[in-house]
C-alpha cells in the first residue's frame, strides 16, 4: 500500500498537477510574449486594478501596455522620436507648423482609439499638439522659450 501511495504522488508531482498556480504577474508575462515574442527585457508592476509592462521596442522608443488582471491588454503607449513618426502625419504637422521642429511623440492606442501627441520646438517657442486622425489636429498647450 505504501508503494502504490508513493508511485501515485511521484506520478502527480512529474505531472505537475500538485504544482503551484502562476502569479498574476506570471500570467501577464507569458500574455505580454505571445503578444511581443522580441521582447526580452520587460518590467511588469502590479497596479492593482491593472498591470503595466514597460519595455524598450527599439533604441529610439520606449513603451507601456496596460492588461486587466484578467490578462486583456487596454492600451498601449509609446515615445519616440520624430524618426518613427509616420510620414503621413509627419507631413501634416510639417506643412501646419512651419518653422517648428518635431522634438518627441506619444502614441496612445486603446480599442478603436488611436491618438498622437507631438511636441513641437521653434525659436520663439513650443507647442503640444494632439493628432486625433482623419487629419485632426488641435493645440493642446504652447510657451514661450526665455
């Protein structure tokens, strides 16, 4: 009797069914690479409500994705600079602005919504403005360089 007790919980442990459940923040990682394989070096925090992954895409960006604690990812944020900007939208602030240089982007994504906020730097001054698609663009704020 003591052997067959023994074979069985050597069989359950091989089997991994006496194994611990994963951590939240378990599960979120193994999430995160499904949805970004390349990704090696991730930060994952437990907010609660809501995790955060950070992680770099390349050298010239940095990014953040939102997941419920249910693993459904809500949105994403990126920066980077003028180099990763699409041309399209890139044109629109160029020909808009004149005279001002593209400094830094923020692309936000969350379910059908799909945002930019761009800093902008001339002589006299800056300006964020916030591309909201279909060519939108509004003044979110603006200063004076002293």
């Amino acid at each position: 009797m003591k052997k067959i007790c023994l074979f069985a919980l050597t069989i359950l442990f091989k089997s991994g069914a006496m194994a611990l459940p994963a951590s939240p923040s378990d599960r979120i990682t193994n999430i995160f690479h499904k949805d970004f394989p390349a990704v090696h070096q991730e930060i994952v925090q437990d907010c609660g409500d809501y995790f955060v992954v950070y992680f770099k895409e390349e050298e010239l960006s940095s990014c953040r994705v939102f997941y419920t604690p249910k693993g459904v990812m809500i949105e994403t944020i990126k920066y980077y600079d003028v180099s990763k900007l699409d041309p399209f939208i890139r044109c629109l602030v160029n020909e808009k602005y004149k005279g001002k240089e593209i400094k830094g982007i923020t692309e936000t994504s969350s379910g059908n919504i799909h945002n930019y906020e761009i800093i902008l730097q001339g002589k006299k001054g800056g300006c964020k403005i916030k591309y909201e698609g279909m060519g939108l663009i509004t003044m979110v704020q603006k200063w004076n360089t002293l």
